[in-house]
C-alpha cells in the first residue's frame, strides 16, 4: 500500500494540509488525475475470495483423518488381490463425499457476496463538473457530493453538511446516526464513531447533504482494514472436529498397534502362513475401522442442517452444525442483533408530569399507549393530542401502510414519532392537511434542532424537536427548567434517546420564501425518550441460554449508558461496574483480558479489533464461542471464533461470509433453536459412533480370541464390510434420523476437553464388546467343536452378528434411558432401517450371486431360534449396566448436595 493510502490520521490533519497532500483542486480531478490514480491506487473494491470450485468442494470431504485410514485399508486390498474388499470401501467413500459436497455446493451458491458493499454508485466532481460514477472508479482525491439515502463509496474527509447524519452502525454498532461536523477536531487516536468530520465507506446517509474529498479508498478504508481482518484470521476450529480428530487418531493408532500385536502372535505360535497373517491384518482392520461412519456422521449433520433450515438457521458448513450446541459462550452485538436496529419511542412525559409506556418494538406501529399500565382514557388521549401532533409536523419521514405491508423512508428518529402517532390513530397526511406546512428549518447539528411552520387559521404556529437543553432553551418556563432539566437527565440515565417538543405562535411574518429566524417563547410540551428495543423473544431466548448452561456476553460499539439499559433488560447487568467499556481495555494482556470475560458480561464502545481480542481472549480460557453479529465491524470476530452467526436479513454480505451459520430471522431467539438442533446433531452422532465402534469391537475381539485359539478366521472380511457398511450401516444412517430426547436443553454443554469416549461411552462400549464378540467367539468355537465345517460356522454367525446389531439398535437410542422406555414408533425411519437391515440380510441367504460373494445360505428354524436367544442378551447386559450408572450419578449427585448442606 502506497504512502498516501496508508494515511490513518486524515481526520486529525488541518484541512489545507490534507488538501495539499490530496493534491485536490477547486474544479475537482482532471480525467488524466483519475487514470493515473487509478493505476498507483487501484480499484475501489475490497478483494474477494474466490469460491471453491465443485471440485475443490468435492476434494475438500476427504481432507479427514477417517477417511485416510479408510484409503489405507483400500490399498492393502488392492495389493493383496481382494477386490471386493476395495469396491466396498470405494464405494463408501464416494457416497460419502457425494452427500457433503452437495450439502456445501448448495450452501456456497447463495453466499459468496463478498463484494457487494462497494457495489454502487457516486456522485464526484471532475473537470468542474458532477457526474455519477461506479463506486469502484472513485479515487482519493476526488470530491464527492452526499445526500440522504446514499452510500458512502469511500472514506471522506467532509468539507461542507447541511443537517448532515449518517448511520455507521455497520462499523460501530450504534443504533442512532451520527451527527456531523466539518469543524470537529479530534486526536489521531480517536474512535472511529467519535470521527464527526469523516464518512466511512459503506455506512448510509441518513439525512442531509455534504460535500467531501475522498481520503482513502479499497482495502486502505475502514471497511477494507476489517476485510484484512477477516481474510486474515483463521477461525476456531468446530468442536465437532477437535473431537473427531482425537477419535480418529486413537482409531488409528488402536488399529496399528493391534495389528502389531496380533501380526506378532500369529507369528510366534507358528501356526499360520504368512498370507494367512496378511489376511488377518485385513480383516483386523476391517473390523477396527468403522467403515459406515463417515457416510452416516455426514447424513446425521445433513439432516441437523435441514432441521435448522427449517427452525431460520442455515448451514454454511456441515461441521458447524453441532458448534452451536457445543459452545459454552455466546458473545452477541447489540444492534441489530438483541434489538431491532430501529428506534423506537418507549416513553412520554409531559411538562405537568403525566408519563406514559409506549409499547412495541420497531417502526411497525403495532403497540399501545398506556398509563400505569393501562389503556389510554379519552381524557388522556388528548393530553397527547399536543405532542404527537408536533411530532408527526415536525418530521421530514414517511410511513404507509400499503399491500398489507409497512413501508417506511427517512431518519430513525422521525419515523419513531409517526409511528408513536399511528399509536395514537393519527397519520401524517390528514394532519398535514389540517396545517399546512410553509416553511421549515432542517435538523443541522450545530443547532441541535428542528423546526417546521404550519398556518393554523390567521396565524403561524412553530413545531419544534430537539436536544432538550437546546429546546428548553426557547420555551418561557425558566423558573420551571431546573425540574424539567432533571426528568430529562433521569431519562437519559436509562438509557432513553430524549427529545424536548415545543409549540409556539410564530412572533413575525412567515413565508416560504424567506428563511426563517430562530424561534422562540415557545411552550414546552414534554420529552420523548427513544430506545432501540428488544427483539421480540430476546429475553426468553438468552435466559434459555442460561438454564442450558451457556454464557452470553454483550459486546457492541454503542456508549456504556445505552449498552447497561439492554443489559438490565436481559439482566446482564444492572449497574455501570458490571460494563467494561473499550478504552478500559486498551493494552490489558491475554490474562487479564480472561480474568474480565470471567466476571463481565458486558463490554460497551469496543472498537471491532478489541472484539476480536474479546473472542481469542475467551478461546484461550478454553471456551467454545460463538459469535453472533450483523455488521462490518462484527466480521473479525465471527471468523475468529469456533462457531460464527451471522444475520441474514440486515446482515452485511461480509457479516454472512465470516460466518458459518446464517440466522435467516436475524432473531437471536432463533440461535436457542440452533443450540437444541446441534446437542440433538451431537447425541445423535454419539450414537452412530457407538453403534458402530462397539460391533466393530466385538468383530475385533472375535478376531484376536481367535488367533490365540488357533482358529481360522470367524468371519471373512468381506463378511465384516457386509456387517459394517450393509447392515450396520443401514442403521447407523438411520439412527442419525433420531429426534431429541426431550431433556436436550436442561443439560450442561459438554466440557470443551471433553473427548467422544468418556467414561459413560468407554464402560458402555466394554460392555457391549465383552457380550457381543464374547457370545461371538463361543458360538463359532462352539460350532467347530460340534463338527459344522468353517462355511457352515461362518454363515450362523454372521447371521448371529446381523441380530446382535438389530437387538444393539435398541440400546443405542440413549445413553442413560431403557430401551424400553422409548416408543419404536417414535423414529419411523430408525424402525424402517433396523427391518429393511435385517431383511436385505435374509435375501443375501437365499440369492445365488449374494450366496456366493458372502458365503451365506438359509440356516434351520431351530437355529434361527437359538440364534435369536443369544442375540437378545445384549440388551439385559445394557440395561442392566444403565441401571448401575444412574445409581452411581444419583449417589454422586446425593454426595454433592449434602456437601453444599455441610453434610458429612
């Protein structure tokens, strides 16, 4: 970046200064200025991320440490001759990778938006001339003309407003437009939101007009900086991922070593050929690996993606899916994130002392009017009369109701006190009608006032808005203003936006042709206070985060006044030592940065970098975080943490890029939602890998008891790919169809060093492994002992090994309830896939070609009979060992509550 561009201090530099380092002349840039320009600075667009091609998208699914030991084993088919072996792995693996790539392709195609921020266009001054350019031809040193409804193009050194306000919450959260003023003067280190003389790139005007010189362009801008931030920093990994990597390594490394230590056994007894050993370690790691998991794992986090499509969340990645539920922290923004992002007026007091609840949330006029909670009585209603008139004639907005549908235009702040007069059964138009407007003077922040003149009969009457000390200022109740100056502060402190209004009789002629003075005796009539408010379902939704075990954290750019009246709301906080604000942070160290996120729920006027610092502050603490947020500023962030939210309706395209889910609501009671889906996605996945590994450990035990009996193989491996990607694999997909179990959400998160096989896993899966490949063993054993050839022995167990995965299935619906306890009707596609398993099963008994492959054949009633008895104890030996464990966690839970007692 050259010199110029890398200024960061244009608002702090005296203004002949910064035109002379510009180089900016009075008719603006000649068209040689701007190509050449052009050419040292480059275009006016931030760069963009180019999106993964199908193939790349396709590759990307087998970047998997599973998928890996998988190849491996497919090799090793391939190398010894045992094709079959290897089109069944093959065979798993593209479908595996179909199901992701799809799920990713459909995602991707309605995300990648990167660049649309800049994508508009300018109105500039060249060779003494305006002309409307694309914002990407826009140079520094351009002059640039601003009016209400643009977007800034770049960022702008102001030279000239009239009632100039724009909104930059997309940089720095704050809800209210900014005021600006060429004449402000600030140190090099001022905040971006306290810059009054700049206009950012990609913030909106929302009312007035300027001129300005254009400072920095690209990736030199505010916007730009933050898209470094974004591009730059890569994200927490899912916690989905952390844990699957540990399982796989010790996958791997459980399939090495028993190999080895099998290989070496064989070996030492002497009583097998080597391409018989050769034909263990096949079968050994056939039976380790758990062929059907990746496919099933990737339907289990396709079908939670559908869920929360369904309940406003979409999946941009299928490991997201369960970070959600995983995380132990959610750091929100504020605007447009908790609140509507549109002001609303949520009290009236007026000069007697009547106060009043304005309720509803937002520019749509669907609340009430109340009076110590009660509606209004006609008495009331015309004391409001007064106010809400000069509201609605003191405006410069528009609100209609039309197809059914509010529309609106205009600032927040005018279009909050139509609403308020909606309210109130009064519309703009017919009281416009009744007094007709002949002049005005537009808001200008220096005045810190508006004001409009309206013929009323054989007279002119002043509506007046503004700051109220600017407003109480013009009224004649001095001996009175101490009062009113005090009920104004109180409402200020609760974090209400106060505007005084005021009417009086024009004391001079009016006309509109004539700029009028500044007005004056006028009556105060009272103040309005304005809050952006609460989403609706907020406050539910973050005290659900609570009872669920999960922190929130507030973390937004707007002032520590208007960040603690949300936080009351929600009960964050309640007092100014529970907000930390951004300047308080400046310089603390990784320790003390965790130290605060320990104790502090709010952080107020943080800059977009220190909510970057915040996330990896919280990370390091060994939190799973989750960042939700709409704006530019919120960008970092959500790449940084383990799992990023983005809105979806008022998001910017950037927001939604960082992240890898989108809240198509913008409702951050939608995120509770998510929260459920992905425990859900988790559990479920929990009980894939337990369904899988514990037969999968029982064939491996079979395996090693019979090397060191001296047996032949018990199983074929072609047999243990039909159990594991076949008949298991049926079931393992369609386990992952599960719904929750109706406790998800009263649950802590699981710790974030908590690995897939925890204790209750590890004992649940000894147990099945013992009873399965136990029962396994003696059986075949048993069968050889009783004369039946290998073919024979092989085929029942197979069959027996087929009925212990349809029994098993059983136990796999939860961890902790009875097996029967949970109706089979409850999960009609789990009940479809344990018959469809065993049916395709029967039909490989009784098929020539399938006979063949697999070496099966139709076995005797009898033996079907005894097959089935020992095939059903698996389910005993599990309940019974559920049964243990809620007696141990009751005795523990007993232990912990009469400690908190001092009990012995």
């Amino acid at each position: 970046m050259n010199r110029l561009q890398s200024q960061s201090a244009w608002h702090s530099m005296e203004l002949p200064d910064l035109l002379q380092e510009l180089q900016v002349h009075e008719r603006g840039l000649s068209a040689e200025d701007v190509r050449s320009r052009l050419a040292e600075y480059g275009p006016n667009r931030l760069p963009e991320e180019k999106p993964p091609t199908c193939w790349q998208i396709l590759l990307r699914q087998f970047l998997n440490p599973l998928i890996y030991i998988l190849v491996v084993a497919a090799i090793i088919s391939l190398l010894v001759g045992d094709y079959k072996d290897a089109i069944f792995i093959a065979a798993v693996l593209l479908i595996n990778a179909a199901i992701g790539s799809y799920q990713e392709w459909r995602a991707e195609q309605s995300s990648h938006a990167l660049r649309k921020l800049l994508q508009i266009r300018a109105s500039v001054q060249r060779d003494g001339k305006v002309q409307e350019v694309a914002a990407e031809d826009v140079v520094p040193g351009d002059i640039v003309w601003l009016e209400s409804g643009n977007r800034v193009p770049a960022d702008i050194r102001l030279l000239s407003v009239h009632g100039l306000e724009i909104d930059e919450s997309l940089l720095t959260g704050e809800s209210v437009p900014v005021n600006k003023d060429p004449a402000w003067k600030g140190s090099p280190n001022s905040p971006v939101g306290d810059r009054a003389n700049m206009g950012f790139a990609g913030s909106i005007v929302s009312r007035g007009r300027s001129k300005g010189v254009v400072v920095a362009t690209g990736l030199a801008t505010n916007v730009g900086q933050l898209t470094l931030d974004v591009v730059g920093k890569s994200g927490g990994k899912p916690p989905l991922i952390q844990r699957m990597e540990r399982f796989t390594n010790v996958v791997a490394i459980a399939t090495l070593v028993s190999s080895a230590v099998i290989g070496a056994i064989a070996l030492l007894l002497g009583r097998y050929a080597l391409s018989d050993i050769v034909l263990f370690a096949i079968a050994l790691a056939v039976s380790a690996i758990p062929e059907g998991l990746p496919v099933a794992m990737t339907v289990a986090l396709a079908i939670a993606a559908s869920r929360m499509a369904r309940r406003g969340v979409i999946v941009r990645r299928l490991t997201a899916v369960e970070g959600l539920g995983s995380c132990t922290l959610i750091a929100t923004d504020k605007t447009g994130t908790l609140t509507v992002n549109e002001l609303t007026v949520h009290e009236v007091q007026l000069t007697e002392g009547d106060v009043f609840t304005v309720t509803g949330e937002g520019f749509v006029p669907d609340g009430e009017v109340l009076q110590d909670g009660k509606p209004l009585a006609s008495d009331d209603q015309k004391k409001l009369e007064p106010i809400a008139n000069a509201g609605m004639l003191c405006n410069e907005a528009n609100l209609h109701h039309r197809d059914g549908q509010w529309e609106w235009r205009g600032d927040a702040v005018d279009i909050s006190l139509l609403a308020l007069g909606e309210k109130l059964g009064r519309q703009r138009e017919v009281t416009l009608d009744a007094y007709p407007q002949v002049n005005e003077i537009p808001f200008e922040s220096e005045h810190q006032f508006s004001a409009t003149f309206h013929q009323v009969a054989d007279h002119i009457e002043v509506f007046v808005k503004g700051a109220p000390e600017r407003v109480l200022a013009m009224c004649h109740s001095a001996h009175d203003r101490e009062r009113l100056e005090a009920v104004a502060l109180g409402m200020a402190q609760r974090g209400l936006r106060v505007l005084a209004i005021a009417t009086g009789i024009a004391a001079e002629p009016i006309s509109s042709s004539v700029a009028p003075g500044e007005p004056g005796d006028l009556t105060l009539l009272g103040f309005v206070g304005m809050i952006d408010p609460l989403r609706p379902g907020v406050y539910d939704a973050v005290q659900a985060c609570h009872e669920s075990g999960v922190k929130v954290s507030m973390v937004t750019g707007d002032h520590r006044v208007t960040a603690l009246a949300i936080a009351r709301e929600l009960h964050l906080a309640e007092d100014q030592d529970q907000v930390v604000t951004g300047p308080e942070l400046a310089n603390k160290s990784a320790a003390e940065l965790a130290e605060i996120i320990g104790r502090i729920r709010v952080f107020a006027r943080v800059a977009p970098r220190q909510k970057l610092q915040i996330v990896e502050a919280a990370r390091q603490a060994g939190h799973f975080v989750a960042v939700t947020g709409d704006g530019v500023n919120d960008a970092p962030a959500l790449r940084a943490a383990n799992i990023g939210v983005a809105m979806g309706k008022s998001g910017t395209d950037v927001a939604r890029e960082a992240a890898q889910l989108v809240i198509s609501d913008d409702n951050f009671a939608t995120i509770v939602a998510g929260i459920e889906e992905g425990r859900i996605a988790y559990d479920n996945i929990r009980k894939v890998i337990f369904l899988l590994l514990s037969t999968g450990a029982a064939e491996l035990l079979m395996v090693l008891l019979t090397v060191l009996s001296g047996l032949n193989l018990p199983l074929l491996p072609v047999q243990l790919l039909w159990l594991n990607l076949v008949t298991n694999g049926i079931q393992g997909v369609a386990i992952a169809f599960e719904p929750g179990e109706g406790d998800t959400l009263q649950r802590t998160p699981r710790p974030p060093g908590e690995p897939i096989f925890n204790q209750l896993m590890i004992e649940r899966m000894v147990v099945s492994v013992l009873v399965m490949g136990g029962l396994g063993f003696g059986v075949f054993a048993w069968m050889l002992q009783q004369g039946w050839s290998e073919p024979q022995a092989r085929n029942v167990l197979l069959l027996l090994m087929v009925l212990f995965e349809n029994f098993h299935i059983g136990n796999c619906r939860s961890e902790t309830k009875s097996a029967f306890s949970i109706s089979p009707l409850r999960s009609p596609i789990l009940l479809l896939g344990a018959i469809s398993a065993f049916l395709i099963h029967v039909i490989a008994m009784q098929v020539p070609w399938l006979q063949g492959v697999l070496g099966t054949e139709p076995v005797t009633l009898q033996t079907w009979g005894v097959v089935v008895l020992v095939a059903i104890l698996i389910i005993p030996a599990l309940e019974l060992h559920k049964w243990i464990w809620a007696m141990r966690q009751n005795g523990k839970s007993r232990h912990r509550d009469g400690s908190m007692h001092g009990l012995p």
